[in-house]
C-alpha cells in the first residue's frame, strides 16, 4: 500500500512540469508586454527597453522559464509586475477565502446530497424521487454565478437578510466570516449538490441490484443495515469520483463566484493579474491551483485504496 | 407420516411492468419435510428460481407481486411466511431458512471481508459477543474446507477462488443451522472438479445436522447424484413431482422423459444429444389448454384445450399431464 | 451499397424511435427546435428592435407591453433574449465544433497509433484535465483578446481534453477487436482503419459528448461574457445581459433573472436530449 501511495505521489512530478510549461508557452503568447503596460503611453523607447531588460523580458523564452522554474524550486514565484509583491505572498494572502470557500460548498453539498440521492434510490419511481431527480436535473443548468445573483436579489436586496459582497477573515470575525459566507458557498455548492443526488442516486441503485444485497438480505439483515453498511460503502466510489471532478470546476467557478460576492479570493485574483498581464502572477497561482488539483486527485486514489479492497491487490480497479 | 417443514400452498406470483402483469407462478402446491433433500429441475424461465425467492421473500416488490396462496412454516396456518412482519421476516431469514446462490463471484460483499459477512449472521440472529461470533465463523470456515480459516477471515471476497467463496457463502448460509437450506443453482458457475467438491460438502453437512435441502437445478445429474424426491417445473408450473428413483425409472411426464433423454450418458454411444422441439413459452403468451402441448411428442386434442390437473398416479407421485393420467386409470373429469 | 445506406437509414430510425419514445428527451427536442426556430425567426418573433434604445422607458419591471420588462437603455429584455439566442447558440455549436473536430483527432491518433506519440499526447490532456476548463479558457482569450470569435476559440480550445479522452478510451477498446485486425491483416494502412473502422465505432460517443459539451459550453459562455472577455456590447449574448444585468441588482432584477431561465431551459433542454441519446444509443461515458 505504501509502494502505491509513493508511486502516485511520483507520478504527479512530470504532470506539474507540463502544466507549467503549457502556461508559461500561453502566457507569453499574450499581446503586449508588462513593461508597455507598465509605462503606459508616457515611456520613452529607452526607458521600455530599459524596463524590459530589468524584468527579464528580454531573455530567450527558454532561459526565462528555466530562470522562473529555479526560482519555484527555492519557494520563489516572483514578484508582481504592478504591486512588486512577491507572489507567494499574494497567494498565501488569497488561498484561505477560496479554500474556505470550495471546502464549506464540498461539506455542504455532501451533507445535503448523498442523503437525497439514497431517498431517491429507496423511493424509487416514487413522488419523492420525481421531484428530487427533477430538482437535481434543474441544479444542474444552472449558472453558478446566476444563482448567486438570485441569491442576492432575495437574500439581501428583498429580505436584508445577509451581505451581499464583502469578506471577513474567519479568525477576525468567525460568525460575520460565516455570515458572508453563506451565499457564495450556497450558489458555489448548488450544481455539486445536484451531482452528489444524481451519482448517488444511480450509485445506489446499482448496487442495490446486485446480488451480494440479496445475500445480506436472505441473512435476515435489517433494512436499514442492508442500506447503509452494505449498500453505502460500495455506492460512495463513484460518488467519491464525481465529487473529486466537481472540485475542479468548483475552483473554475470560484472565478466567477469571488467576482460576483467580491471576494478577496484567488480566482479573483487570478482574473486580475490575467487583464492586467501579470505574468508571474497568473503563472503562480496557474501552479499553485493545478498542484492542488493534482494532489487531491491523488488524494481521492489513496482513499479509494481505503474504501475499495480490490485495488490494494489489482493496483487499478476492476 | 413425514413432519412437513414448509408447504407451499396455491402460489401464483406475477411481475408487473409498465401496467402489464405477467404471471409467472401458477398456483405451486408442494411440501417439503423435515430431513429431506429435494429437488426443483426446470429450464431457464420454468420459474424455479422464483418459487425459491418468494419463498424467503426475497423477490424484489414491486415489480414482482405475490397474487395469492400461502407458505405455512411447519404447515401451521398461524405461521404463514407471506404474512409475515419485517421483523418476523429477519428472523426467519438466516435462521430457520439460509440461501445460497447461483453466482459465487458476486454473491459476496467486495467491500466486506468474509469473516465479518458470517459473523454478521451470527450476531444477528444469536445473543454471543463478537469474540465468540469470530470464533464460531472460523470454525466454520474451518468445517467447510477452507485452510487455514484464521487468516480467510480477514480476506476479502476478491482475494478468494470461485470455489472458496462458495464455500464462503455455505458457511454464512449454515452458520446459525437453518433448518432449512435452499441451495439456487450453487454449482452451474464452477468447475466440474469442484462443483462435485461443493456437492459432497453440502451432502456431509446435511447428514450431519439432520438439515433439510431444496436443490434449485436444471441439471438432472444433480437431482440423481443428491435428492430424494425432486419436483419438475414447466412454465411456472409443477408438472411432476415423485421420488428420485421413480422419477428416473418411470417418468410419467412427457417433459420429463425429454429432459432425461436430453441428458448425456456415460456409457451410451450417441451421435447427438437429444432435444426437445421448441422453446419455453413466453410467460406473457401462454398457450391454452397445457402449457406443455404445443411441445410435446404424444400431444391430444384434449391438450390442446384443456389445462390438465396435478393428479396422484402412484406412491407419491403427482403428475400434471392428460397421457399420463389416463394411462395411470385415474382420468379426472371429461 | 444501397443496401448499406437502407441499414443506415433504419437504424438511425431505430435511435429516433427509442429517443422520442423517453418522456425527457422528447421535451429536451421540442425545446431545442423551438430555440432553431428563435434563432432563425428571431426578426419576425421579437416584439421590438433589441438594440432600439428608449431612455424614457428604461429601468421598467415586467408588464403587459413588455414582459421581461427593459434594460437601462429602454429596450426590450424578451427580444433581447430572443435575439441573443443567436449569439449563444452560434457560440456553442462552434466551440463544440472547434472541439469536436481537433478533440476527436488527438483521441483517434493517440489512441491508435500508441507508442511515444499516445504518452506525449495522453500526459498532455490528463495535465490540461488537471486545469479548470474556465481559467484555461479564460487564459487563452486574454491572449487572443475579447470578442466573440475568440471566445468561440477559447472554449472549443478548453473542451479539447475532454474530447480526446474520451475517444482515446473508447479507440483503446476498439482496437482490440477482431474486425480492426482482418482490416490490418487485408492491407489498409492506419489513416483508412481509423477513419472507416474506428471512427464509425466512436461516434455514438462523440454524438452524445457533444449534446452534453453544448450544454456546458453555453455555461462557459455565459461566464466568460460575464467576466468581460466574451461577446461585447451592443451585440447581447444571455452571458452579455447578465453582466449588464448585475449592475441593476437590487434596481433592475428582471434584467438578470429572464436571461438566466433561458440559460438553465436549453441548458436542460441539451442535458435531457445528451441523456436520452446516451441511453438511445447504450452509451456509457467512461470518464477515467
């Protein structure tokens, strides 16, 4: 199990290597350059080619990315073009809000969806499960950042209930942090809630079809026990997975979702630092995010290891 | 007189789908008694498999749905198996009727290991701690066959062969002594070498504990090698039902006879097996009169329009078939 | 071969039969024909202009003359919804179709010819899967600019990976068929086995990926509308409208709330037509 783990952990390194590459091609595709951008229309020729040549820009694109990547390897991303921050610090600055963030909508939608997907599976072709598939279905289709708009309009322009923008650290403030928390996690978490009662739904019921169930059932095991501690265990897998896919797209929307509540988070920044040509930005928190992504891909197959016995033997499921 | 353990009194089950319903028992009468090994014989979609599930309610409702009839546990009205509550129905499942299956591949948890899938069993239907139901799962692993039974406990289904994990689903099965087994089909996925394995295994055990046992096979080799008694089914119907070695010295059913004659013989030279014209009927199209006739070499007229009854013609021997009847001089009615 | 094509034909006819005959997908077809028949009448159906500006009515909450209500210019929000059909429609069916065409390609080449050329390509999409498709997207129209059409080019770019995967999963259990190796065994070489054997194999996959990538693709292009980088004022996306619609919040709700039902109908519509040919045609999606 341990040969396993280290493996996975190993085969991340060539995976983190392309992604930076594929950034740092894309990134300096982008039209105009910092040092333009920087000046604006008041500089000189002289004083551009001068900028240039103080940020690097002026390097042979392999020499640059090799300059960046020995600077990751030493914990150092750079500094931003505009504000001369270093970018570890802008990160370490911004992660908590869409950590927070992503967490509380992961928590939130497993809370709510794997039970409403089991109620689906058991009442089957039922009222129940019609309008909780329905739901689910509409879930779905719906743009986050529009929920979140609804979400607004209701909560905050209509009722006066909660904030609609705005952000306080949790450690500051723990109750108002959670306060204007709430909506984000809610238009954040709505789409991964509709997954989690579909995969668990279909999950469900296709386990309960199998013929090990009708063993535990000719045990004599109670209903509830045949559910839960037969059924569940086999039916999280697939949940499991959807859930770790969502996650990505999750970080993608939190883009949207921070523009929208006016969150102080990365996507938010991300999105900055993208119009205003921030290459060492982008490109380090581009990093920072697809690490993450990788490492909880990682994550979910070490837990599967966990859940599943027939991978500890086979290496691969099935 | 033999002591009934379960009667199975005018069964009719049906599925419904979609607003349609099929029936797929007609009225099943039978016994079975204490101590016996019998046997249910039929093709594919003769409806043993389902006479076997409804008996333990283990058939899905819906879609499945139990139009009348009753099973009385020791033949006593007041123990009626359909009316039982949930709870009754958990103690009666696992401890005085156990089941194994056909497919010992699936039949097991993947997530569970097999020791906790027997003492599970245990601990349900038993007031022992789980030390004590650890000890008496591998003492059952240990009489099924397994080596070294202490470390199998700790294995998972996939870790085990076919042949284990059979073994694996009869210690679960037997591990509270039912008194009643109900073995669906528990050889048709495994070796030969081993399906003789199994066989002799659930036989020792039976001998041993007095146990009674309902074989659900369509191989005949298996009636003769094991039962005493066996019931044929047709098309969701009893068609005969006799001793074992009456069954194979005097079928009296047309069905009957082709299903023997359709059986491969050791020392008889034979350029094609033989088989019986046609298929099984469609549950949802039946024919009139016997389900049987539109298949059957000594087919009547009478056949063709009357469905014929299940008559005594011998020393516990009922058959359901027109032919056979009036050969036997006992030709009800018309 | 006119036999050939008479099988074509009935089981396409088959498909149709078991599609319309889902309760959902048949709903999801009506909406989408009913979205055509904006996208191609959208002139003749809309009640006014949606670019005539109107100050004097600007701001006004859904009524009898206009039912959507108006926008900070005075214009109509329903014909702006109907006509900014186009624009998100057209977006989607291009960038699916950009995604398509080069994702089914990658698949197909990488799947089949294995070897070097598979590890470079296959260790390529799983580092791009790793990636949030709307930050890739995003990424790639802040070089290209914003606009219309290279928003188009930035999602059919980000929904490459998926694509490929996909097909290349599917090529990898196609390929160990027997047919495949009596067409090697006969003399074909690889670009004739792939484009006459595989391909006809993956398509169902491809038919019901792409239903369900135009669904999400149109979510992409609301996002990236919102965001700035997609289609630009004056011309209306339902993404376009949001944005504009997000600065009347608490004045002007209608403006977000029109334009977002019809983001979720089509995009249940397209969900419920990519379900129902995934069962017509017995797919499974294997998402490893």
């Amino acid at each position: 199990m341990a040969t396993q783990i280290v493996k996975k952990l190993l085969s991340i390194i060539p995976l983190v290597l392309i992604i930076s590459i594929i950034m740092f091609a894309l990134i300096n595709m982008l039209p105009g350059d910092a040092a333009l951008a920087l000046l604006g229309d008041s500089g000189t020729l002289e004083q551009v080619e001068q900028m240039r040549e103080e940020l690097g820009l002026n390097d042979s694109m392999p020499a640059q990315y090799w300059n960046w990547l020995k600077g990751v390897l030493q914990g150092d991303l750079g500094d931003s073009m505009f504000t001369g921050q270093p970018v570890i610090d802008r990160i370490t600055e911004r992660m908590p809000v869409t950590f927070e963030l992503i967490l509380l909508s992961v928590v939130f939608a497993t809370i709510i969806g794997v039970p409403l997907g089991i109620v689906c599976a058991v009442k089957r072709n039922h009222m129940s499960d019609y309008i909780l598939s329905a739901v689910s279905m509409v879930g779905v289709a719906m743009p986050a950042f529009w929920v979140g708009m609804l979400l607004i309009i209701l909560f905050s322009t209509k009722l006066h209930l909660l904030p609609a923008s705005g952000y306080v650290p949790f450690f500051e403030d723990p109750l108002g942090n959670l306060k204007t928390m709430v909506l984000p996690v809610f238009a954040t978490g709505i789409a991964l809630t509709a997954t989690i009662v579909r995969q668990t739904r279909s999950a469900m019921l296709d386990v309960l079809g199998q013929d090990y169930m009708m063993t535990a059932k000719s045990k004599g095991v109670k209903y509830r026990v045949q559910l839960f501690r037969h059924a569940l265990k086999n039916a999280l897998i697939p949940v499991i997975t959807a859930i770790s896919m969502q996650i990505a797209g999750m970080i993608g929307g939190s883009v949207v979702i921070e523009t929208v509540f006016l969150l102080p988070g990365m996507g938010k920044s991300m999105v900055d630092a993208i119009f205003q040509r921030d290459y060492p930005i982008v490109m380090g928190e581009a990093l920072v995010i697809a690490v993450f992504i990788i490492l909880l891909n990682t994550l979910v197959d070490v837990i599967y290891i966990f859940i599943d016995p027939r991978i500890s033997h086979s290496g691969k499921r099935k | 007189m033999k002591d009934i353990l379960i009667q199975v009194k005018n069964l009719s089950t049906a599925f419904r789908e979609e607003g349609r319903v099929t029936q797929i028992l007609y009225d099943v009468n039978f016994n079975i008694y204490k101590g016996e090994v019998l046997g249910i014989v039929g093709e594919s979609g003769s409806g043993k498999s389902v006479t076997s599930k409804t008996l333990m309610r283990l058939i899905p409702e819906p879609p499945a749905q139990i139009l009348g009839g009753e099973v009385l546990f020791e033949g006593d009205p007041n123990q009626n198996v359909l009316k039982y509550t949930e709870n009754q129905m958990c103690s009666f499942r696992g401890e005085k009727v156990a089941m194994i299956f056909q497919e010992p591949m699936t039949s097991l948890n993947p997530v569970l290991t097999c020791g906790y899938q027997i003492s599970e069993a245990l601990l349900l239907h038993q007031k022992i701690t789980k030390a004590e139901a650890k000890r008496r799962a591998i003492h059952m692993l240990k009489m099924v066959g397994i080596q070294s039974p202490e470390s199998r406990y700790n294995c998972y289904p996939h870790e085990l062969s076919g042949g284990m994990r059979q073994r694996v689903m009869i210690a679960m099965a037997l591990c509270c002594s039912p008194e009643l087994l109900i073995a669906d089909e528990p050889t048709t996925a495994l070796d030969p070498t081993i399906q003789a394995q199994i066989l002799e295994l659930i036989g020792d055990l039976q001998k041993k504990n007095g146990m009674t046992v309902m074989y659900i096979t369509h191989d005949l080799g298996v009636v003769a090698e094991t039962c005493q008694r066996a019931i044929v089914m047709y098309a969701g119907r009893i068609m005969e039902v006799a001793k074992v070695t009456d069954l194979f010295r005097s079928p009296a059913h047309p069905y009957t006879e082709g299903l023997m004659k359709a059986m491969p013989k050791l020392h008889e030279k034979c350029d094609r097996l033989y088989n019986i014209e046609g298929n099984v009927p469609n549950f949802a199209q039946m024919p009139q009169g016997c389900a049987f006739h539109d298949r059957c070499p000594d087919c009547m007229e009478i056949c063709k329009t009357q469905q014929p009854q299940l008559v005594e013609i011998g020393e516990e021997h009922q058959v359901r078939c027109w032919k056979a009847q009036q050969a036997a001089g006992c030709a009800q009615g018309v | 071969m006119k036999r050939f094509e008479e099988l074509k034909a009935s089981n396409f006819y088959k498909v149709w039969r078991k599609l319309i005959r889902r309760r959902v997908a048949a709903i999801g077809l009506v909406v989408c024909a009913i979205l055509v028949i904006l996208v191609i009448f959208g002139d003749f159906l809309s009640p006014y202009d949606p670019q005539a500006i109107n100050t004097p009515e600007a701001l006004q909450g859904p009524s009898l003359s206009h039912p959507f209500g108006t926008d900070e210019m005075g214009r109509d929000v329903l014909s702006r919804v109907i006509y900014g059909a186009r624009l998100t429609m057209l977006v989607s069916v291009v960038a699916v179709a950009i995604s398509l065409v080069a994702g089914t390609a990658l698949g197909l080449v990488s799947g089949y010819v294995g070897g070097w050329v598979d590890l470079v390509i296959s260790k390529f999409i799983e580092a791009l899967s790793a990636f949030p498709m709307v930050m890739f997207a995003l990424t790639i129209s802040a070089i290209l600019g914003p606009g219309m059409r290279n928003v188009m080019i930035a999602i059919g770019v980000a929904y490459v990976p998926a694509f490929a995967r996909i097909v290349r999963g599917m090529v990898l259990t196609v390929r160990e068929r027997e047919y495949i190796e009596n067409a090697v065994s006969v003399g074909l070489n690889w670009f004739e086995i792939l484009i006459r054997y595989v391909l006809p194999n993956v398509s169902s996959v491809i038919i019901v990926q792409a239903s369900l990538a135009a669904a999400s693709a149109i979510l992409s292009e609301a996002t990236m509308s919102f965001l700035g980088v997609g289609v630009q004022a004056p011309e209306a996306s339902w993404g376009t409208m949001l944005k504009t619609g997000y600065n009347y919040l608490s004045m002007a709700p209608w403006m977000s709330v029109f334009p977002g039902i019809a983001i979720v109908v089509v995009v249940l519509a397209l969900n419920f037509v990519g379900d129902g040919l995934r069962d017509a045609l017995d797919v499974r999606l294997k998402m490893d």
